[in-house]
C-alpha cells in the first residue's frame, strides 16, 4: 500500500508543477524606488512620498546609475557561503 501511494505522488508531482505556472507575476517596467542607505525609510515615511528615482525591470541599480558596484568590502545581509 506505502509503495503504491509513493509511486501514485512521484507521479502527480510533475502534474502539480505544471499547474503552477499561471501564477508567474511579470514585474517589467519602470518602479519608483528610494535607496535607504541609513535604515530612515520607515520612520521618515516615504512610502507616502513620491520619488524621482526610477528603475526600469529587468534591471539592476549599478547598470541604470544607482547604489555602488559590489566588491570584497560589500555587506551582505545575509552571509554568502564560498562552495
């Protein structure tokens, strides 16, 4: 009964995956966007504001004029594992 049960769900997870992919959100265009360096953002509310800073997507900020080019110096937020 277990084997039968394994092999009927090895079966439908390819199904499952399939059905998945309606539900892909297109975020290309141009999106106001406000770098926050110092961690102000919030308590200064600017997501009640407008801004003149524009991204286009696909994208990244370095490419359009923005932030600073990564390097060995940069901090993470997350720590990056060297494989």
């Amino acid at each position: 009964m277990k084997q039968a049960f394994l092999v009927f769900m090895l079966m439908a997870l390819p199904v499952i995956g399939c059905l998945a992919d309606d539900q892909v959100m297109d975020f290309s265009g141009s999106w106001g966007f406000r770098l926050d360096p110092d961690n102000a953002g919030i308590a200064a509310q600017w997501y009640g504001s407008e801004t003149d800073q524009i991204l286009t997507l696909p994208g990244c900020l370095q490419e359009q004029g923005y932030g600073n080019v990564p390097g060995p110096d940069t901090v993470w937020m997350n720590p990056v594992v060297n494989s």
